[in-house]
C-alpha cells in the first residue's frame, strides 16, 4: 500500500540532518534564528517504519496530503507518541474535515470561504485536536490547483462570523512550478504582513531555502530526506 525509501535508514537519517544544516544556513544568510523555522518532513506515502527512525531522532513535525491516509498510519503512532504535530499539507474534502479535525494539529490548506464553514460547524466538539489554520493562497492564479485568489483573502479574514470559532494562524502557498519561486514568496510575506498573520509555510524540497530568505516559518520537505516514491 505504501512506498519503501529509496534510502536506508542510516541514509534517512543523514539526509535529515543535512536538510537541517541547510535550514540554518540559510536563516543565517538573512539574520534569520533557524530556530523559528519549523521542518515539516513530508511523509505521503511512506511507509511507518520509514518514518520510526526519524521519530525515534525526537523529531516531531510531520506532513500528510490525504486525511484517510493519516488515519490508517498516524492515529497509532500518535497514540505512542503524543508530542507528535501533524500538519495537513494536501486538498482538505469538505467530507473529510470532521476526521482531519481529530488527527491533524495544523491544517495548512484552507482554500475557500466553503472549507471554512464546515470546519467552524465541528471546531468546537471534543474530538478535535486541531489548533492551527494557515489559508492557502493560489498566487499564480493556476486553475489546476486549489486556493483562494489573492483578491479574496480580505474577504474571509474579516468575516465576524469566524472570529469567535477560528484564528488564521498562518498563509500557505506553492509556487507556479516552472518559474522563479520567489516573486510569490515575496508576496505571500507581503500579504501575511498587511493582515497581521504570524506564520508562512512555503518552500518544499526544490525551493525550501529561498522560502526561508523570503521569512518562511514552515518549510514541507519529503524527497530530499526519502528520495523518490517507488
């Protein structure tokens, strides 16, 4: 069901230092702390015991696109884990937002007022263990990719009827995949700023330390630390 690293585990491992080294790199290029710079690993697809050796390392932040995917493989480890921050990085189905409240503790893809409306219908059950909601952006205006457009953003922040169920902690966006990263970078910082929101999670595996010059707090990063999915 799930796909094996290219990489050892020994290998694993030493890519996931090496990524943090880069990390700290570049947070040090722009004056940055690496330490407000949060590493997402990106684990979709891969296998639990692929994952052990970096929970085992004490590495807590960890990154899944489907909520049925989450549920077969994290709620145990979860349980066994219980310091454990999972963030939901992929399309969150209206269907789904009861259940990815109950396993994800970040939810990075807010991408329209519809999604939201659900959530606020079961944010307040007991179940959820959901404390951050970052809105995700389409700034390439792609018709291919969910988001809101940056003309819409306004909007759902400044409805009154979420202000009493939910804070927008963050903005989350990724880039038009062949141009230069960095215009939409720049301005996902821009737009975070204006609005007052505190955290930016941009930047994966190809472009994660141009995302920290431009002030990402959250980096997603898979293939540099697994390789390729077989």
């Amino acid at each position: 069901m799930y796909s094996k690293s290219t990489f050892s585990h020994d290998e694993i491992i030493q890519n996931f230092y090496s990524v943090k080294e880069r990390i700290k790199v570049a947070a040090q290029s722009v004056g940055r702390d690496m330490n407000e710079i949060n590493l997402i690993v990106v684990t979709k697809t891969f296998d639990s015991s692929e994952i052990l050796p970096l929970i085992t390392l004490g590495h807590r932040d960890f990154g899944e696109n489907r909520v049925q995917e989450a549920e077969h493989k994290w709620v145990d480890l979860k349980k066994s884990n219980d310091e454990i921050n999972l963030h939901l990085i992929g399309h969150l189905q209206t269907n789904k937002v009861k259940k990815a409240l109950e396993i994800f503790n970040t939810i990075h893809t807010l991408d329209s007022q519809k999604i939201v409306t659900e959530l606020t219908k079961h944010i307040n059950e007991p179940s959820v263990v959901t404390k951050e909601f970052f809105i995700e952006l389409n700034l390439g205006d792609e018709p291919q990719k969910y988001g809101l457009a940056q003309d819409e953003i306004s909007d759902l922040i400044q409805q009154k009827r979420y202000f009493d169920k939910i804070d927008f902690n963050g903005l989350m966006c990724i880039p038009p995949y062949e141009e230069e990263p960095s215009p939409y970078f720049a301005l996902l910082k821009k737009i975070a700023d204006k609005f007052q929101i505190k955290y930016l999670s941009m930047g994966m595996s190809s472009d994660f330390e141009k995302a920290i010059q431009f002030g990402a707090t959250h980096v997603r990063v898979g293939s540099e630390i697994f390789g390729s999915r077989s």
